[in-house]
C-alpha cells in the first residue's frame, strides 16, 4: 500500500467530516473488524484483529483461535496439527501468487513478504494454550474494502462526527447561531452552522418563510443529543436540534437588539408565541426611570421593527404584544389581552384546576379584535398569564350580573399594592441591615483574650534579682496581721470612706535565705566602690515570664487607704505654728499682704 496516498487520503475525509485523523482511523479499524465477522459468518462471538500500520503502509486482518488439544467449537478452537496444516496452506499459496506478480507489482509483493513473515512467526509459536492467528488472504480483503466496508465505514465516520458535535456545541445550547442554508427540499431546510448541519422542519420555521441555498440564517440551539445512548445506539434524526419558531429564539432576539435587557435594566417576565401569527412578551424594569415599554418599542418604533424583520420572510409578518408586567393579578390580566381596552375583570376562582379563573369584561365591538385571529389573542393571553381567561361582552356581563371590578379601580389598587410591596421590602432591607450592623458592633467590642506566652520552666527557677530584706535566721510563722485603723480627719470636700482592711503581702522565691544575704552583701560593696545600683540603670532584673505563683503583688484598687500617718496631729499642729511665725516681721505686721496704692497712684497721675 502507498502510505502517502493512504494518508492523503485520510486527512481528505478527516478535514470533509470536521473530525479528527486518528478518528478516521478508528473508523476505519472498526468497519474493517464488523466486515470481517460478517464475513465470517460466525456470530459476534468471533474474536478478530486489525492491524492497521501508517508507518510502513501495512494493513491486515486476522482471526484469532485458541490452540487446544480436543475442539469443540471450530469457529473458535483450533488444533495444533490444524494450525500446522493451515501456516503450510498458506504460505505456499502465498509463494504461488508472488511468482505471479510482474515487476511493476513491487508494492504487492512487498505485502505479501510481510504477511509471509507474519505466518511464519504464528507457525513457530503454535503450543497448546497459546494462540492462534489465521490472517485474511490478499483477495478477500480486497473485497471486503470495495464492498461491505463503505457502509460501516460511513457509519462510523459519521458516529465520529457526532462526537465532535456534541464536544462543540454541548455548551450553546439555548443560543442564537448564524448558518448557511444548504439545501432545501419540500419538507426541510438543510443548516450548516459550522462544524455540523441541522435540518429545520415546518414547525421549526416561522410561518410560510421561504429560503434559497446560500441564503444566511440564525437558528436557536434547542438541543444536543448525545452520540450514544446508554446502549451504544446512535440518535435518531438530527443530532442538534434547531429551531426559528420557539420562544428562546424571540427571547434572543430581544437581548440582542435591546441594550436594556441585554444588561439587565429590563427584564422579560414571560413570552408566549405562536410563531408566524403573533407573539406577546411581559417585560418589567428594575429601574423606575426606565419604561420598559418605551425600551423595547424604541424611538417611533424603530426597535420593535427591527426585531420583526427578522421574523421571517413570509407575505405576513408575525405581530409582537408588548405587555406591562404588574405582580397584582387583575391588572395583568387585563393587560395581557392588548391591544384591547379592557373594562373590569373579575377573579371567578383562582383555586380552579388544572388553571384558576378569571372573567374579563371588554365593549361589545372590541370582542372580535379580544379573540383574535383564529383565537390567536384569547389563547396567547391565557397562556402568557397562566390563567384561563373568559372574555365577556359588555352586555353579556350585565345581562348575566356579572359583578366585576373597573379597570380605574384595579389601577388604583395595583398602585397602593406596588407601594405596600416597596414598603414591605423597605422594611425587610432595614432590618437586615440593622441586624448586620449589630453583628458588626458585638464583634468589634468582643473582648479579646491575649494569649500569653507560656513560662519557660528553666526561666521559672531563675533567681530573681529584686533586693528583698533579708529576715531573721530563725523565723517563726507570723499570725496574719490586722488592718490598723486609724482615724482621719473629715476634710470639708469629701467625707469618710470606710476603710478597706489590708491583706498581707506576700512574697514568694526560689532562693535561699542564705543566696539572698549573699547577694545582698555583694551588692552592697559595689555601691561602696561607686558602682551604680540597677536602680540607677532603670533597669529591672526581674524575668519578664514569672508566673503568678512565684510573685504575688497587691493590685492597685486593693492598697489600703488608711496607711499610718508620717505625723501625729500635735507635731503637724507644731510644724503649722512655726510656718504662720515666719511669715511676721519683727514689728508683728503681716508681711503676706504686699500695699500696691503706690501703683494705682502711680497710674493715676500719667493719665
């Protein structure tokens, strides 16, 4: 085999198919593996292997057989003198066509060494329990590629394919795609949009539209069958699946042509179509300065045009209902039945099954134009709002008591519920803000709790280096001293307090009495030699991680307010009666009091 033409070859189909050229090649082992079983005439139960070589152009077919001593089913068992007889057969039938090929025949011939070589191998090979290949002659292969191949070949070309379209486009479903009309026949329209084709069929069009080959057209992606269901079958009919006439194809258009509801300022509440005749679409705003009607009309209708030219090409274009969405039922009814003026509506039941009820009251002239054509309005508007809607006549309604609510009425009743709504979720607003602000003040003041570093035990034990005066050698327990009470003189801006009673401080070490003395002592004499104290450093030796148990020291709030005086009160009587003498001269006149008329005499004059 010419392994450049077979590569061409390949590649040519592959690009054709949109599909890869490893795909074809799959293909192709599998369409060779089927025709050979069928040719085999077997069964499905026969195990058979292709071999397919690019490299070196080689491609070849065998059917594999176990080697057993007893057989029992020939089509898969095969005895070792069998398999001798049949590598002998072959091979000499082998030699007899080479001899036969002409000198211009040196690819064939090249073939058949090969397949030569093959036999050969499996001859030497052949052992009970092992296995067996006997290859497909030259001839037979030649014809299973110019007859049975091509169907199943074509099949699993196209399987590829399907695989690629749905790896494509398994994530567009639901949008809009621009293809070319390939074909047009009584029943169909043949769509390539690319990578794949889809046929549209007459309820996939709008109306009566009519296309040529060539023709641009944007289709709506509906869905993308799987290329196997869960038993390996292939899809029946197109495997994506367009359409024109449904109302996501609407739908995109008015995200496409209007800016308001492609950003979202304008939403689409519900459509309703019956595509070729007429189509309504409930629109509503997020924003109270933006009408949402005007939006999607546009300026003198430019907007709404533009949509509607795209609707098809029919002599009759498809009509499109633009509706105020209200969350206040009677008045969407109402509204739903444009472009009539409706009179009142009355809700008849709106519990019914399988749709609530609802009567609509409209002028007895306005009743054709209500129903519409073919009952077109009626059925749109029933099936946009949900409810099943019965038109009245005026005189009907009167004529039968209808008692039903005006539309003045309802308008008004629309507007305080829209106020009640607003009002209502003003005030679930503020409370969930609220609530989230008082979530954010527990937080900030949430009282943190420093972690403090753990006390090194080795620092624990360290010697701690405050002088503390040492006590006697022999100290005996001391019973628990009593607060002394002394009493304090009432001063005229606050009164007594009572007094706290003083617990004892207590002061607790890991030294000595004896370390301690000596310390003390050294310390002593380098302050005779004028070293400095740690006092006059600033510094404290104190470990910074001793723990409370080593160290108890009284709190501010617990020191005693009723300390002993430095004075008694007949020393500070004494102390106050030597101050009061210094300020006397000698003469006895109070020197405190300085005479400043000199001064005021002084600036009278220079005035």
């Amino acid at each position: 085999m010419n392994v450049k033409e077979f590569q061409a070859a390949v590649d040519a189909i592959a690009e054709a198919k949109g599909i890869s050229h490893q795909a074809v090649i799959n293909a192709l082992h599998d369409a060779l593996q089927a025709a050979y079983i069928r040719y085999l005439k077997g069964g499905n139960d026969a195990d058979v292997e292709v071999t397919i070589d690019e490299e070196n152009g080689y491609v070849t077919i065998a059917q594999v057989k176990n080697v057993v001593k007893d057989v029992q089913d020939d089509y898969l068992e095969i005895s070792p003198e069998d398999a001798k007889a049949n590598a002998e057969e072959t091979l000499a039938r082998i030699q007899d066509d080479m001899s036969q090929l002409k000198r211009n025949q040196a690819s064939q011939k090249n073939d058949m060494r090969h397949l030569a070589d093959l036999i050969k191998v499996e001859e030497k090979n052949i052992k009970v329990g092992g296995k067996y290949r006997i290859y497909c002659p030259f001839e037979t292969l030649s014809k299973l590629t110019t007859s049975s191949i091509k169907t199943v070949l074509r099949q699993k070309i196209a399987e590829a394919g399907h695989e690629v379209l749905y790896e494509i486009y398994k994530d567009h479903i639901g949008e809009l795609v621009t293809g070319t009309v390939e074909a047009v026949s009584p029943n169909s329209v043949s769509v390539n949009i690319g990578k794949g084709t889809t046929d549209l069929y007459k309820e996939d069009l709008i109306g009566e539209e009519d296309f040529k080959p060539g023709d641009p057209i944007k289709v709506y992606i509906e869905e993308v069958q799987q290329p196997k269901d869960e038993n390996g079958h292939s899809p029946k009919g197109a495997q994506i699946k367009a359409t024109r006439s449904s109302e996501g194809f609407l739908k995109r258009l008015f995200e496409e042509e209007i800016h308001e509801i492609y950003d979202g300022t304008v939403v689409i509440k519900g459509i309703a179509r019956r595509a070729g005749v007429r189509s309504k679409v409930a629109v509503a705003s997020v924003n109270d300065d933006v009408d949402p009607i005007g939006a999607c009309i546009g300026p003198g209708g430019s907007r709404i045009q533009k949509i509607v030219s795209q609707l098809g090409n029919a002599k009759y274009k498809e009509k499109i209902d633009i509706i105020p969405y209200s969350d206040y039922t009677p008045l969407y009814l109402a509204e739903s039945l444009r472009p009539v003026e409706v009179l009142g509506v009355k809700i008849i039941d709106e519990h019914s099954v399988p749709y609530p009820t609802a009567a609509v009251v409209i002028d007895d002239d306005q009743y054709a134009v209500a129903i519409g054509k073919r009952g077109s309005n009626a059925i749109l508007a029933n099936k946009l709002t949900g409810w099943n809607i019965r038109v009245y006549k005026k005189s009907d309604a009167e004529a039968e008591g209808l008692d039903y609510v005006p539309l003045e009425t309802i308008q008004k009743e629309a507007a305080e519920f829209k106020k009640n709504q607003e009002r209502a979720a003003y005030a679930k607003r503020s409370a969930e803000e609220a609530a989230a602000r008082a979530e954010e003040t527990k937080a900030a003041i949430a009282p943190s709790t420093p972690v403090m570093p753990e006390a090194d035990e080795s620092e624990v034990e360290e010697a701690v280096e405050t002088p503390v005066m040492p006590a006697a050698p022999e100290a005996k327990p001391v019973e628990e001293a009593k607060p002394v009470e002394t009493p304090v003189a009432p001063t005229p801006e606050a009164k007594q307090e009572p007094v706290a009673p003083v617990e004892p401080l207590a002061v607790k070490t890991t030294k000595t009495l004896d370390e301690l003395e000596k310390e003390l002592a050294e310390s002593s004499q380098s302050e005779k030699k004028g070293g400095r104290s740690f006092h006059e450093k600033g510094k404290s030796k104190r470990p910074h991680n001793i723990s409370e148990k080593e160290v108890a020291h009284a709190k501010p709030e617990e020191t005693p307010a009723n300390k002993m005086p430095i004075y008694s009160e007949e020393e500070l009587a004494e102390i106050e009666k030597e101050e009061n003498a210094e300020q006397l001269d000698t003469n006895g006149e109070d020197e405190s009091f300085d005479d400043y008329s000199d001064y005021d005499d002084y600036y009278d004059d220079k005035k």
